[in-house]
C-alpha cells in the first residue's frame, strides 16, 4: 500500500519538478565524492568577488541549515532504552530544522529560522510567535524549502543586516553565500549580492560547517543537560519525568541560550578554509574541549545507565543530522516546487468591481484611459480581471523570434543550482508563446544547456 502511495505522488507530479528531483537524485548518487580540486580552488575565486565588490569581513555573511533531534538521548542511557520500549512515544524523532547565519568578522550571528513540524503546538498556546528568539516558521516535514528560504530571506535576512549595516556606519551591501542545497534559490536583492560554494565542497571549506554548527549543538546539549540537573536540584522528581515535560518552548529557549554562547573569534576562525585572509590570529581552539567537558561532567552528576560513564562518543551521536533518503529528498522537492507551480492559479478572494468605484476611477484617470478602458477586449468584472486587462495592455509587446533566441542561449552556471536554472528558464519561457510545447521546450533545454551529465542521461530514459 506504501509503495502504491509512492507511485502515484511521484506519477503525480509534474515534468518541472520531475527534472529538479532528478538532479537532487543524481547529486545524492556522487555525494561521497567531496570535490577537494574546487575546493581548493574557490578561495581565489571568493576574493576576487569581495575585492571586485569592495566587501568587508562585517558585509560578507554564510548562511546554512542543519536537522537538530532537540528531544533525543544517547541510544545507551536509559531515557532512550525506556523511549524504544514505550508505545507511541517518539520523542527521539522530534527534529527541527535551523537556518543558521553569521559574518566573517564573527561580530554578528543573526537570529536563527527555526522550522518546526506544527506551527502552533501546545507548548507555544498563546505566545506571540514574533517574541520568541528565533523566526517560527512550520510546514509538514519541517524542512526548509524554497518557498521558506525565500520568505527568511525577504522578511528577516534583509531587514537585519540593513540594520546591522546602520549599526556600523557601513554602505548597505552585501555578500551572501550558500551551498547548493535544493532549497536555496539565486534570490536577487539591490543591495545582496547572493552566490554559491561549489557542489561537493561544503564539509571542507564552507563556514558554517567548518565548526560553527557543531559548537551550536555541543551547547544546546549542555544548556539541556543543565536543564535536568537543576529540576532533579529543586523538584522530588525523576529523570525520566524531566524528560517528559521537556518541551519545544524549552527547545526554543536553549537554541537561543547557545546561540548566545558562541564567540566572535570562533566565529571568524571558521572561515579560514574559504577566506583565510579575513581570519584573526586569535582563536578558541580549546573552547570546544571545554564545553565537551562541562557536558560530560554534568552527565555524570545526573547520574545512571549511560550517564554514569557518559564519554565523547555520546556527543557526537547526539550531533548527527539524519540524511535524507531518495524519498525524502521526492517529498521535499514536491512541497518545495509546489509553492511556484500553483503561485500563478492560486488567486486571493476576488474583489467585485463596484460600479461606483469604477466611476469615481475612471473620472480620476482622465479621457485617454477612460477611451483605453471601454476599449479593452477582455472581462472587468471584477479587480482582478481589470488589473489583469490593463496589465496587460500597458505590458510593451516583444519581439518572440528574440526572446526565443535568448532562452535557446540560456545555459546553467557553474555554481548555479538546477531549480534556480528551471526557474530561470520558466521565466524566459513566459515571453516565447510556446504554448503546449512550453514544458517540453524547457526539458529539451535543460537536456542541452545543463551541467549534470547523470541528468541528461536521466533525463534521455524517460
């Protein structure tokens, strides 16, 4: 029954997204294979775009997501044996999604997206989600999806580093680089600049996951920790119940608290492998010890079966992020390419046009629009039909045999992601009048212009 649910969401689903998954797909068959050449050259390249562009350590920011279990144990203390042996309790699945994001001067981490499967749990009954210390934002999977990115981009990225920029005294301009994850599409923005690690290259020379990430979690395990040690302090209460009240408002809280922990220079220490020019000779090379320390110490006060002789290898198990399987990767990519698909048919609630209020417009608009208007061969029942109809007659008609010639010359970028190049190419499509043939025109293109070898042979097999 299972596999008949897949079958038909992935018969569901259209050619567009077919082509994204396939290439996610085809990335996840060479993942193993981290690209240490482009590694090793993409440092040049990055200071080439900040001198060209005139960036400081302050302007230059990487931003970057990671799965975090914020309710699991060591599979050997007793929590987690107790958890496997009860029905229906599954707090050790329990993930969220962090967009996490800081400068190369390691003066600034912004607040951090927190996506959460459920956008108004309990724990969260009547709490103005905008107060919390991180942006709340939930979908079903609790995965950042395009739709998702762009949303933390235009509404929190944007605005928080216009006003860190105010802060320094600095020209608003910024850097902004990502990995080529398939939720991360080529935003455009004035004053951000936004570009791409190579793909294959972020385990060794992408910021964030050169140490940020892992100190984050090493502290959200302390402050959680902590968190039980003082309850068994002040309540006549056991571990276990602890562990039951533990909830995501708890969660919420120590993402914050560590977040709040992580210091400047490791920060800054962290972009030594992308810009090494940029890194101060300080650093925090033992603060990772220490902390690792503290949580082992305070494992041992709490006490119990894998408590007791709690070591570094129960860390680490702990900050492990689970990889996304085939399945995983067809389900995110159907919710994420949704949210462009149906953009366009999705209208809000339709406005009627009052005859009235079309009057008084018209009257206002003067006799040459007034002429436009009656003139007009399409509906105007309602706003929605007007805007359209004028829209679309004050639209400059192009030249189809040039727009046509600009979409056949379309090729992906080296560091483009391939749903950004889709969207590219739907863009260009717009003004071709292909009609019927648009969504075979784009598969055809992206046969010839793409950079993905697997894809074309995919894409030749269907």
């Amino acid at each position: 029954m299972c596999d008949n649910n897949k079958k038909q969401k992935r018969s569901a689903i259209s050619l567009e997204t077919k082509i994204i998954i396939l290439d996610c797909l085809a990335k996840g068959e060479r993942s193993t294979a981290i690209d240490e050449e482009a590694a090793r050259k993409y440092p040049e390249k990055l200071a080439k775009i900040i001198k060209d562009g005139g960036y400081c350590a302050h302007q230059i920011f990487n931003a970057d997501e990671t799965g975090l279990f914020w309710k699991k144990m060591p599979t050997r203390t007793y929590i987690a044996k107790s958890e496997k042996n009860a029905s229906g309790f599954k707090a050790a699945k329990d993930r969220v999604t962090l967009l996490l994001c800081s400068n190369a001067s390691g003066d600034r981490m912004l607040k951090p997206l927190l996506v959460n499967r459920s956008l108004k749990p309990r724990a969260l009954k009547g709490k103005d989600l905008n107060t919390l210390p991180v942006h709340w934002m939930a979908n079903k999977k609790a995965w950042v999806t395009t739709a998702i990115f762009t949303e933390w981009f235009n509404k929190c990225f944007v605005p928080e580093v216009e006003n860190y920029m105010k802060e320094m005294g600095l020209e608003f301009k910024i850097l902004l680089i990502l990995d080529n994850a398939p939720g991360h599409p080529n935003l455009e923005h004035p004053n951000i600049k936004v570009v791409f690690f190579p793909p294959n290259t972020t385990s060794l020379i992408q910021p964030l996951d050169q140490g940020i990430i892992s100190t984050f979690k090493k502290y959200y395990v302390k402050f959680t920790f902590q968190f039980i040690f003082d309850k068994l302090e002040s309540d006549t209460i056991t571990v276990t119940e602890v562990w039951k009240q533990f909830n995501i408002l708890n969660c919420v809280d120590h993402v914050a608290l560590a977040i709040a922990e992580i210091k400047s220079q490791t920060l800054n220490a962290c972009w030594k492998a992308a810009w090494p020019e940029c890194v101060s000779k300080k650093n925090e090379s033992n603060r990772t010890t220490i902390v690792t320390s503290d949580i082992i110490s305070i494992a041992k006060e709490i006490g119990g079966e894998g408590f007791d002789d709690f070591g570094e290898h129960d860390i680490e198990e702990l900050l492990v992020d689970e990889a996304l399987n085939d399945d995983d990767i067809l389900e995110s990519m159907v919710d994420t390419t949704k949210d462009f698909e149906t953009v366009d048919s999705e209208l809000e609630d339709v406005t009627p046009l009052d005859e009235k209020l079309l009057r008084e417009g018209l009257q206002l608009s003067g006799p040459n629009v007034q002429r436009i208007f009656f003139n007009l061969p399409d509906e105007k029942e309602n706003y929605e039909q007007t805007k359209m109809a004028l829209d679309k007659y004050f639209t400059p008609h192009k030249n189809v045999v040039t727009e046509r010639f600009k979409f056949r010359q379309r090729v992906q970028k080296d560091d483009e992601s391939i749903d950004n190049y889709l969207i590219s190419l739907r863009e260009l499509s717009k003004s071709c009048e292909f009609g019927n043939l648009e969504a075979d025109m784009i598969r055809d293109q992206i046969i010839e212009k793409c950079n993905n070898k697997k894809l074309k042979e995919k894409l030749l097999q269907q």
